[in-house]
C-alpha cells in the first residue's frame, strides 16, 4: 500500500494547530476559538487532542502487525511516550512530591498501547463493542456518582483522591487528561483504528473517503442529539465529545484524501505533510522552548518587543503565536531535508 499524503498532512495540521493555540503571546488576549471551552460545549482548540488520539488509532491499522518481538515493542513504545509525558511537565526543577502524572503523551501512551493490543488480538466487531462499553460504562459512571459540574463530576473524585498534589498544576485537584477520562480516550483511538481498516481496505480511494465520510456525519448527528442528556465537554471527554471529535475526525480525513491522494493537490498541504512527519519531535520541541523561555524570563521581553508595537494586543498575541507555529514549521523543514525523523 502506498503512503497515504493525507494522514501525515492531518497530523501535520493537528500539531501546527496544537503549537498555535498552546503558545499565545499573551494569555490573557487570544480570540475566542484558540481557547479551550470554559467547560460544556468546544471551540476549535478542543478538537486538537482528540484529533490526534483519533490519528493515533488510524496509523496503528496501518504499521502495527503480527511480527516476533512486537508485544514488547508495544510496550516499549508505550512507556518511552509516557515518560517523555513525565519528562515534560517535571522538567526543569523535577518536583517529586508534585509533578503532574498524567497528562497529554501520557494519554497517548496509554490509548496506543490498549488500542495495538486490540488491534493484533481482537476482531473489530469485538472492537467496536469495546468501544461502546467504553462510552457507556463512562456515561453510567458519571451520571449516576454524581453531576457535571467542576467540583462535582465523578472523575475529579478519583483524580482528587488518587492523584492527589500530582493533578494538573492549573486545576490543582482534578486532572483534564485524568484517571477516569481515559476510558472515553481509549474509545476515540479504537474509532481512530476503524477508520485506519476502511483506508486499508482494497477498495477505490474514492469508495474509502466516501464511506469515511459516511461513518462521519451520523457520530455527529449522534452527538449532537445527545447533547442535552450527556453535555459535550472536552475536559471530561464525555461520551458526546468522543462522538462529535470522531465524526468531525472521520469528515476532515475524507476531505483531505480527496484533495490531496485523488485530486493530487499535493502542494498546498507540503508544509503541513513535513510537520505531521515529525509530529513527536515538534511536540517535544515547542514544550521544551516554551518551558526555557519561561524560566528565562525571555518570552515577556520577546513579544513586548517584536510583536505588541505591531498591533492591538489581542492581535499581537496572535501575531506571536503564528511566529513560534512557523519557528517549528523551520524546524520540522530542516529536519525532513537531513532525513531525520523522530520515532519511539
């Protein structure tokens, strides 16, 4: 099977979207749509995560097979992704008593490593049921050990009570990537896997987007007509969510086969093809300068200078932004001409 464009250009997308919205200039002035929700409902940042752990199941159809040593393989590569994930948030000091434990590449640890095993070890009839365990059982959890709210959700009881001083350092006392919310996690990677089977099937490619596409718009139609009884909220990744982000996940793909592995309109999505080939290193990459330019005390000085002469602030904050996403669009550039692509 030749490469799919598209999948390296979704993921490119995805992590040039994630570095956009993770580094504003100024935090306090971004516009409405590169903010997280408050809580119920989504705005475009909250579709990044999902996005990925939704690639992450799609490429496992694609590369993760039957072959000596792959268990371990698994394994390894899962705990490489979570230890980078505890790399990120102790470094530079390394706070043993406080450091977040879970968080996002900790997720994807996880989700990879269930969804591999499935993958090489269960049909996808079997999967799929799987899946709507996990939603349900969540839903079930949720609604009937307490409510919606901040303080009242079922999973910031656990997070609180097992997690303790390890949550996530702007909550305190819950975590947004935390125990409990997984569960829905895993679900979005095993309908991630889904999609990668439809992409491998043997089929016209125009049959396969058709069909993405297909599978798509009903998980958002589902969503959203749950919405009322099971609110979409990304911080819990309700079950709702998981359906809304798969659906807008299974059409965005189908577009983009379509317009660069039919139509060939190859040129446009470059950019994005070479950043989605080094998705790891350029996470790693815009967290670790991010955190330096933190404990410097450069950032400040770095976008009153340049960037708030420029324009009003909000604007200026934006303007910053877009400079860090296209410093990794550089270094993603530099790294694809020198062969180097980074892999667990």
């Amino acid at each position: 099977m030749s490469r799919i464009l598209s999948l390296d250009a979704f993921r490119g997308l995805t992590i040039a979207l994630m570095i956009l919205v993770n580094t504003p200039g100024d935090g306090r002035n971004v516009y409405g749509p590169l903010n997280h929700a408050d809580w119920h409902g989504w705005t475009l940042t909250d579709c990044v995560f999902p996005g990925f752990v939704w690639i992450v199941g799609a490429s496992i159809a694609l590369s993760v097979r039957q072959r000596p040593g792959i268990n371990m393989a698994i394994l390894r590569r899962a705990a490489i992704l979570f230890a980078l994930g505890l790399l990120i948030y102790a470094f530079p000091t390394f706070p043993l008593d406080t450091f977040r434990i879970l968080g996002v590449l900790q997720r994807i640890a996880i989700c990879y490593a269930v969804t591999a095993y499935l993958h090489l070890y269960s049909g996808i009839r079997a999967q799929i049921a799987i899946s709507i365990a996990l939603l349900a059982g969540y839903w079930a959890l949720m609604a009937f050990n307490g409510d919606f709210t901040v303080a009242g959700n079922f999973a910031h009881s656990v997070d609180k009570l097992i997690l303790g001083a390890h949550n996530y350092a702007q909550t305190k006392t819950w975590d947004p990537e935390g125990i409990i919310s997984t569960l829905p996690a895993i679900a979005t990677c095993l309908i991630g896997l889904q999609a990668g089977y439809v992409l491998k099937s043997q089929s016209d490619l125009r049959r396969r987007a058709v069909i993405l596409a297909s599978i798509g718009i009903p998980l958002i139609c589902a969503a959203l007509l749950l919405d009322p009884v099971l609110p979409i909220n990304k911080k819990l990744w309700t079950s709702t969510f998981t359906l809304l982000m798969a659906g807008l996940d299974f059409l965005t793909f189908a577009v983009l086969i379509w317009l660069i592995d039919i139509l060939r309109f190859e040129k446009p999505f470059q950019p994005a093809i070479i950043m989605g080939r080094n998705a790891i290193a350029l996470y790693l990459s815009s967290e670790f300068i991010e955190i330096i330019l933190h404990q410097l005390h450069w950032k400040q000085p770095i976008y009153e200078t340049l960037f708030l002469p420029l324009a009003a602030p909000i604007n200026a904050s934006l303007l910053y932004a877009i400079a860090y996403t296209l410093l990794h669009l550089g270094i993603a550039y530099v790294l694809h001409r020198r062969n180097l692509y980074l892999r667990v």
